[in-house]
C-alpha cells in the first residue's frame, strides 16, 4: 500500500511487463489515457497539381476552359480542364481525389509545363507517398495575376481607405455578367474568331446551351458594333474641314499555340538546304473515274482528287524509300533513320490555323479507305478536336494549296522529313493528244521539296515521275494494290 501512495512509483508499476498487476491499480490512480489510440477525422492536406510533359516536344499548353470551379469536390482521374496545344485539344485529368482550393490559372492562359496548375485538399492517408504542399503560416501564398491588386492595398497605410473602397469599385464593375458560369466558355474555332475582331467575350450574348458563347453570337455582335448605325450614335460628327487622323494605331497580339508551333519549325527549317523539283501532270483521266464512282448509286461517297495523289506516293515510296526516312543530327555524326510505314502527312486550313494530320499505313488502305480518313480528320479539323495521335509520326506530307488558289507553290520542309510535296489548282488548258491534235486537257502543278543534304536531285526526279506515271494513268495503281 506504501507503493501505491507514492506518485514516484507508478511509472514503474505501469513499465511492468506484469499484466496481472494492472488491475490491481487502477481503482487508485487516475486512467491513462492516449489520443493517439482512438478513432478521429482523417487528416487533410494539400497537394499541388503539375501540369506534365503532354509528349512530341510540347512545352507549353492554352487553357480552353475549366470544369471545376474552387470549393468544388473533384473525383481521381476526372477532367480538370481543357487544353490546345500546337499538336491537338485534350483534357487533363485529376491526379487526386479532393476538394478544390485554388486555381492558378484563367481561361486563354497559357501554361509552361511544370507550372503548378491547382491545389487540392485530399486526404493524406489516401496519397502517402506524395509530399504535401507547405502548410507553414510564415510562407507567402502562391501570388495570382488577378489577386495583384488585392495583395498590394492589404496594408496598414490604406487600412483607414477600406471604407470608401465599395462605392469606388462598384462603378468599375461591368453592368452586364455572364448569365451563368458557363457563359465565358467557347470552342477553340469561336476563341479564334474573338480574338480575330478584338471582341471580349464577357460583351457577348451567348444562347448556346447554359449561355455558352456562339460563332453565331460573336458574328451578331459584330455586325451591331460595326453597323454605320452603332457608329454615328456613339461618335460625334466632325467638320470636314478637319484633317483625318493618319497616326498608325498597333496593337500586341500574343501568337496563338498553333502559330507558335508554326514560327518554331519554321525558324528550325531554316537549318535545312531545300532543293525544288516542279513538273506538271495530266489529270483528266483521274477525273473520268472521279465522275463515274460519283454517279454509281451504290456509292455516293465523294472521292477527290487527294486520295488518288496519297495513294501514289505511298506506291511510289516502295520505290524510293529515301524519302519516307528522316535524318537524326542528334550525335556528332548524322544519321539517317528509315521509316517502313508510310504516314502521309495532309496540310489543312482550318479555323486554329494550318494543322497537318497524317494518316497512318498508307500502303495498307484503299482508295476509299483513304478517303474516309482524310474526311475523318477534316472533320476534327474544323472542330478542333484532333488529337495528338492525329499529329504526331508523320513521315512525308502533301500540302494540296490548289483547293484555295494558287498554280505553284514552293513547300516548306518538316524537319522530321525529307520531302513534302505541294499540289497546285487545276486547270483547264489546251494540250496535244497522242494523235497530236489540239485537245481539251486539265493539268496540275506538283512542286516537291527535299532535304538536299541527303536527297539529290535525281532520286527526286525519279521519284516525281513515278508519282505522275501513277495519276496520269491510274489504272497502273491497280497492279500494285493487295
């Protein structure tokens, strides 16, 4: 009983690996108790999102639009946002499971890869192996573009200020709001034209679905901007006695991410010394057979000129592989790396500018099947949804500049590639036929590009015969077709 009255000893008596002796003491001392050994909330942290490396040399990525909002729950693997590179459009999908606390960036952003994208709260248990974003109270807060403003008058000199700050900002406010929060947001084809017409987007009436901005609406809004109308009611009539203004107005635009990717690969083919190889072809017997599958009622697909032309190149790249290779100067001595799959590459205009899809195993397709494709990516095309898979390993491409204007061309060179060609418009002319008398013939202009240092002018000469033996007689494709 002396032992159990002495306060010195009970550690003592707890530290006993007897445990027979515990129940001995525990009507007289007070229970010992532990918060580690009960049940509680799990413990929350914050975890940073960072926007990776999206592949094919891509560094940095335009925001589309958002489909969270901060304070908003977010599921694994669901998608953050949308994106449009100089390759495609894609989403970014969630690495965590959380609520959202912060954004870092705005719609039309333009985001570096391994830039912080948004923080999340998640649950620590559940990612143990990621490192948890700071919690300490003496660092700063990640500093937003649009929180400048805030940051730099939350200080003690313009505390005595705040009163007379509410009336001063509600005249700055915009007297129209977007009707919903989905009313800022717009396909790439509808940001292009936006931007086109320097209209802001916030300004426009959207009636698509949630308030969702419109070609249509951008195009109204436009057209009521620019309306004589709209222009005498807000500018007041001058003397014509005056003189015009003639001062130059210029205005900074950012480069969009397609032009980026544009004035980069441009500026490396630069590096390459181009040889230009041009003839001219008769097409008149490809557009008799066009005519006669667009007349056959069992087929109404229309088939164009672009892939009987994709078709004999992959045909005559059996021939001359050289120019399906590209050339590696990665290491101290160059190297050429040849390429078994023929992915013909097609240049198209489309609303986010020129893309160039490539359509993958051209000796493998048909002729339809190769006209489905090049409608399949045609289509993506003007919606902007091509994909990087669409972009990417291209091994020659065929830029067919005749469908908009223009007889000749001089292509420029892909640095991946050795050899591009380029398709002017038809025409029709007068040619002698084969008896030599004076006939109706449509001809075409085909001008090739290659990379002189690997590609002579022969092999490319070779190379642009057989491709104007197989359209001028195309009956030959048919003896090489599996």
């Amino acid at each position: 009983m002396n032992i159990l009255r002495s306060g010195a000893s009970i550690p003592r008596i707890l530290r006993s690996s007897h445990p027979q002796s515990l129940p001995r003491i525990r009507g007289s001392i007070p229970p010992v108790t532990s918060r580690g050994f009960h049940a509680g909330s799990a413990l929350l942290g914050i975890r940073s999102q960072i926007l990776k490396d999206v592949g094919e040399g891509i560094t940095e990525v335009q925001i589309i639009q958002w489909y969270v909002e901060e304070g908003a729950h977010i599921e694994e693997w669901k998608p953050l946002f949308q994106y449009q590179s100089d390759k495609a459009v894609d989403d970014i999908t969630s690495r965590y499971e959380g609520v959202i606390k912060k954004l870092h960036f705005e719609a039309d952003d333009t985001v570096p890869t391994g830039s912080a994208l948004v923080e999340i709260e998640v649950d620590d248990a559940k990612y143990p192996d990621d490192n948890p974003h700071p919690a300490s109270a003496a660092e700063p807060e990640p500093v937003r573009r649009d929180d400048a403003v805030e940051v730099s008058t939350n200080t003690p000199a313009l505390e005595s200020s705040q009163a007379e700050a509410p009336a001063l900002q509600a005249s700055e406010v915009p007297t129209e709001a977007p009707k919903s929060k989905y009313a800022s947001l717009a396909t790439p084809a509808v940001r292009g034209l936006l931007k086109t017409h320097g209209v802001d987007i916030l300004h426009v009436n959207g009636t698509g679905k949630d308030g969702r901005v419109m070609k249509e609406d951008v195009l109204k809004f436009v057209q009521k901007r620019d309306s004589p109308t709209g222009a005498l009611s807000t500018t007041p009539s001058a003397p014509s006695s005056i003189t015009p203004d003639t001062r130059q107005s210029e205005t900074v635009t950012n480069l969009t991410p397609v032009q980026s990717s544009m004035f980069k690969t441009m500026t490396k083919s630069l590096n390459i010394p181009h040889f230009l190889y041009a003839d001219e072809l008769k097409t008149s017997n490809v557009t008799a057979i066009r005519k006669k599958l667009s007349s056959d009622s069992r087929d109404p697909k229309k088939i164009t000129f672009l892939p009987f032309v994709v078709k004999a190149v992959s045909l005559a790249l059996n021939d001359f592989p050289l120019l399906n290779a590209k050339v590696d100067t990665s290491t101290d001595q160059p190297k050429l790396i040849m390429r078994s799959k023929h992915n013909i590459g097609i240049a198209m205009d489309t609303p986010n500018g020129l893309v160039v899809p490539n359509i993958k195993d051209v000796a493998s397709l048909s002729i339809l099947d190769i006209a489905a494709e090049v409608t399949r990516l045609s289509a993506l095309g003007k919606q902007g949804k091509l994909t990087s898979a669409d972009m990417s390993g291209g091994t020659i491409t065929v830029s067919n500049i005749g469908n908009i204007g223009g007889t000749y061309v001089a292509p420029v060179l892909v640095p991946t590639e050795v050899a591009i060609l380029g398709i002017g418009r038809t025409r029709v002319l007068p040619v002698f036929d084969e008896d030599g008398q004076v006939a109706k013939g449509e001809l075409v202009n085909f001008s090739w590009s290659a990379d002189h240092r690997v590609v002579d002018g022969a092999t490319m000469a070779r190379m642009g015969n057989r491709v104007r033996e197989l359209i001028e007689a195309p009956e030959l494709m048919l003896l090489n077709l599996r």
